[in-house]
C-alpha cells in the first residue's frame, strides 16, 4: 500500500512528546513490512525537506504559523495537503490517509470531504484529557475540542490508543462506537533496555550512587500531574530522607515547580533536567529506581512501556491506559492522583526491595504483547474497513 500519514511531529523532524515517537516507529515499522510510507511533517531549523530515513520518506513542510495554535494547525493542513498532491504528481495516488490527532483535521477535511480520500484518523488523547479530565471555556478549548469532534465525524474509521480513550471519545463526541478501534501503542523493547552502572549516571546528575532515585519523566504541564509528585515528596523525605527526585522534561509549569520545590525546601532532593535527549533518557530509565507517572489524565502512557523496558518498577496513578494495562501489586503499583496516595505507593516499594523486583520482573513480561507485529495486524485490519474490504 502507498500510505500518507500526517502529523505535527515525528523523531526525524520536530519532537514534542510521545506523539513523536509512536508516529515515527509506526511508520518505520509499516516499511518494514513492505508499505510505500510517506510522512507529511512540520519543517525543522536547519532541516531539509525531504530525506529518506529508515525506510521512511519525510515531507518536511514550511508554512507560516499564524497568530494562534488554531491558525497554526490550519496553514500546516494546507501545507501538507499541497506537497501531499505535489508527491502523487510524481509517484502515484496514495491508497489511504493516516492523520494523526486534530491538528491534522482541515488536510482531513480538504482530502476526505472534498476529494473522497480514504481516511483513518487516531486520536492520541482529548482536549478534555489533556486539561486533566476537565472542560474548559475559553475559546481555544472550545475550538480544539470541535476539531477532535469533527475529525472522528468524517473519518472512515477512528483509532484510539486504549479502550479508555475510545469510551471517551464516545463519551465526549457520540462516535459510534462500532467506528472506533482501539489499538495500544507499541515499543521495541530492546531500544531501551540498557547494560550501565546506575552509580555512575546517578552521579553525572549529581546524586549519590546509592541514593533512591525516583523519575519523572514528560511534558511539566496539569495533565501529567509532575505537581502532584512535588506535593508527595514531603512526606517520601519524612518516610526515607535519602530519596532524591528527577524530573526530565519541559512544559509551561516547569519554572513554577522550581519555584514552589524552594519554597517547600526539598530543593536539595530535587533536579529539574528540562528536555532530555534519547539517550540520556533512556540511561536515566536504566538508572533510576522508581519511576512515577502521576497523570491526571492519561489516555495510554508510553512511559509505561518504557519503564517496562528497563525492568523500571512503577508507580502509577490508576487513570485511562495507565489503569487499564497495569495490574494493581503485579507489574505497577495503582495509586489516586493525589499526594497522598502518590506517596504511599512510592513509600511501600521503597520499603520492599522484593517487591520491587517482583513488579519490575512482571513489567518485562507485560510488555511482549506491546509489540509492532500485534499492533500493526490491528491496524492493517482497520485500514481494509476504511477502504472498504
């Protein structure tokens, strides 16, 4: 099949969060398997506009970026939309169209109602998950939310990444839910998994070898819940004064959280890293004791997977994906999205070093079945109903 995927970011263009990641193995692993792959991305300083990375051809697109995200959105559709037409010139139509999440919406619109393209579109989360499970008034919520709406509307068919995300986009937007399909997302375990001395890149950080070290890592905004683990660290120091956490990525609360951890003076138990590269990120998941995801709102959690990898015990607040892959006391532990339960599960893990090794044992098994050969016979199956076979 010639497949056209869409998305505001990819590993081999410009990186925001986990989006980046699944897109870019998913087109990976779809050349692997013998499909023509395009993907229609946002140009990056100092980037070309076209190169052919790992089986995968990249259409980089400039475009101006407007006034507002909605502005945006709208002129990278166009963008995309016009070299999209630029490459079948030169190639061929392509078979179907794969956008991903609603920023995509208005090239769905021009290629699915005007043109009567073939659409798939996956919704990575919801404007509603991604405020923390809340509605919003303001006008920018309002209009995210009626693009998320409208694509699911005219797409032939919908994925979403957990049966939680597709009960809310049920919920939310009255997709039918026959149109949806929820397919998890996948990681290759062995780009994680990593043989180092967790000493010596606890000290490259500053740390004590032997201290235990708790991580965060993702975007520092409501929806991750990074405060929510600031909130917990008090009472983790009353429990155990030698835990030290980091925090690895950026987001518009971060320099907020930096502030409120010296006010509450546990600064000297806390690093805030910013946006960590691949590597670093994958010799801080090898390094770290604990890793902590306190999501409000999490539709499927890729962090999981990846702690999962490394063989990472997790502490895990029990909202969408994270809740619904994770079996409570057995590969993760489950906790409320408060301080206090946060607390209390990193608490009792600190205290049980054979439990510790029993979750993360579990975890190294629980992810086999988030591999790309599972994922992609699901979502082979859900491209033949958008094409009508």
């Amino acid at each position: 099949m010639k497949i056209a995927m869409l998305a505001w970011e990819s590993l081999h263009s410009v990186k925001v969060g986990g989006l980046s990641i699944v897109v870019t193995r998913m087109a990976e692993e779809l050349s692997k398997r013998g499909h023509d792959v395009h993907l229609f991305t946002r140009w990056g300083e100092n980037q070309t506009e076209y190169e052919y990375v790992n089986g995968v051809h990249y259409h980089r697109c400039k475009f101006d970026p407007g006034q507002n995200l909605i502005h945006f959105s709208h002129n990278m559709s166009m963008a995309f939309v016009t070299r999209l037409k630029e490459v079948e010139k030169a190639r061929g139509k392509f078979d179907i169209i794969h956008g991903h999440d609603w920023h995509v919406v208005d090239a769905i619109h021009e290629l699915k109602v005007n043109e009567g393209r073939p659409v798939v579109l996956t919704l990575h989360s919801t404007e509603y998950g991604r405020n923390g499970g809340t509605f919003g008034d303001w006008w920018e919520y309002r209009e995210v939310s009626g693009k998320e709406w409208y694509g699911a509307y005219i797409a032939d068919r919908v994925t979403a990444v957990s049966n939680a995300l597709k009960n809310e986009v049920y919920w939310l937007y009255k997709t039918p839910a026959d149109k949806i399909d929820a397919i998890p997302n996948a990681v290759d375990a062995r780009k994680y998994y990593m043989k180092l001395d967790p000493g010596k890149v606890k000290e490259k950080y500053g740390v004590h070898p032997l201290a235990p070290t708790i991580l965060f890592i993702g975007r520092v905004d409501h929806q991750k819940g990074p405060d929510l683990l600031v909130e917990a660290i008090p009472k983790v120091l009353a429990h155990r004064w030698d835990v030290k956490f980091i925090f690895a990525g950026d987001g518009g609360a971060r320099s907020w959280l930096e502030g409120k951890v010296n006010d509450m003076g546990i600064s000297q138990s806390t690093k805030f890293l910013g946006w960590v590269p691949y590597w670093g990120y994958v010799e801080l998941l090898n390094a770290v004791d604990i890793v902590c995801i306190p999501s409000r709102n999490e539709p499927f959690g890729i962090v999981l997977l990846e702690a999962w990898s490394t063989g990472r015990p997790v502490v895990a607040c029990d909202v969408g994906g994270l809740g619904e892959n994770i079996e409570n006391f057995v590969n993760g532990l489950k906790v409320y999205p408060n301080p206090d339960s946060i607390a209390w599960g990193l608490n009792y893990l600190l205290d049980n070093p054979e439990a510790m090794k029993q979750i993360a044992e579990k975890g190294m098994e629980s992810v086999k079945k988030f591999n790309w050969s599972n994922v992609l016979d699901m979502l082979m199956e859900t491209y033949k109903k958008a094409l009508g076979k």
